[in-house]
C-alpha cells in the first residue's frame, strides 16, 4: 500500500485507483476500523494492479491475483474429496487479509480478476470487517507475509513417518 501512495498525482496507476480512495472518502466509510491504508492493501490484490504500470497494456500486478486464484482452486479440490478447507492470511504493513472462502476472486467478463471481501464484490463498497482487518496499537509489518493454515489427514502423517525410518535404516 505504501508504494500506491506515494504514485504521482496523473500516473496512469493513481488514476487506475483514485476512483476508489475519493469514493470511500467521500461516503465518510474510512474511520480506525477501515483506513485508507488498508484500502489501498486490498486494491494491491487485485489483478493487473502494481505501481509500476504505466498503461493498460501494462501486465505487471498478476502475481498475487495467481495465488489467490492457486489457493481457491486448493480449497474447492479439498472441499470436493471433503477435507476441511484452508485458510490464508495476508499481512502487508499495517493490514491483515483473511481468505476463508466466503469471498472469491472472480474473473470479469474483460479477463479483470477482483475480490473485494463483501457480497457484491465490488471495490466502491467496504469489505467485511472480519476479513480485511487493520492490525492493532500501530503495528505494521515492512513488508508482507503469507500463511496458509490447513489440515492434514493423519494418514499421510503416518505415511511420512515410514518414509524417514526407512530413510534412516537406509543411511545406517
């Protein structure tokens, strides 16, 4: 989010964003549990956005979309052979994001992929609060970290536990 703020005012990425920052503003949406900063996080997810574009054609800003994208399809495929199914988080400076799959990234009719976290999924309206969460007391992260929390069926524990002592038998 830092890196989308500090774009000059005419790029074409600020003009690609501006829309929904002044939108956000102006319906008085932005307060301590929803702040700019964190807007700015969840605009950073979404497909074809990054501070370096400079035009439409411009692919930069795919690789997160493409993880969001890998994780859900993880998900469907756990949830079809009926393993509980994961959850990832994203923390990027001060803002946490949780995928729990209650919300989908979804790819629009022109190939745009966006996940804004609220039933709509749109970007001019707030996101659910249990899913874009700013961190408390000022703390911020310089940078971002991924986690992915996911169950493991105890048969493939067991699996791995035989590997290593053959492994180990094997090197004595």
């Amino acid at each position: 989010s830092t890196t989308l703020e500090e774009l000059a005012e005419g790029s074409y990425t600020r003009a690609q964003i501006q829309t929904y920052l002044d939108l956000h503003e102006k319906n008085g949406w932005l307060s301590p549990k929803w702040r700019r900063e964190d807007l700015l996080t969840l605009i950073a997810l979404q497909g074809a956005v990054s501070s370096k574009n400079s035009a439409e054609e411009h692919t930069r800003g795919q690789g997160t979309a493409d993880l969001i994208e890998f994780f859900q399809q993880m998900n469907d495929e756990r949830k079809f052979i009926g393993i509980h199914p994961a959850s990832m988080y994203i923390v990027s400076g001060g803002t946490r994001i949780l995928f729990d799959s209650k919300y989908r990234l979804v790819r629009g009719e022109d190939g745009s992929r966006v996940i804004a976290f609220n039933e709509s999924n749109d970007l001019k309206k707030p996101p659910d609060s249990a899913c874009v969460i700013p961190l408390r007391g000022g703390c911020r992260l310089p940078g971002t970290m991924i986690g992915i929390k996911f169950a493991v069926q105890p048969s493939i524990l067991q699996q791995t536990e035989h590997i290593e002592k053959n492994h180990e038998l094997a090197k004595s």
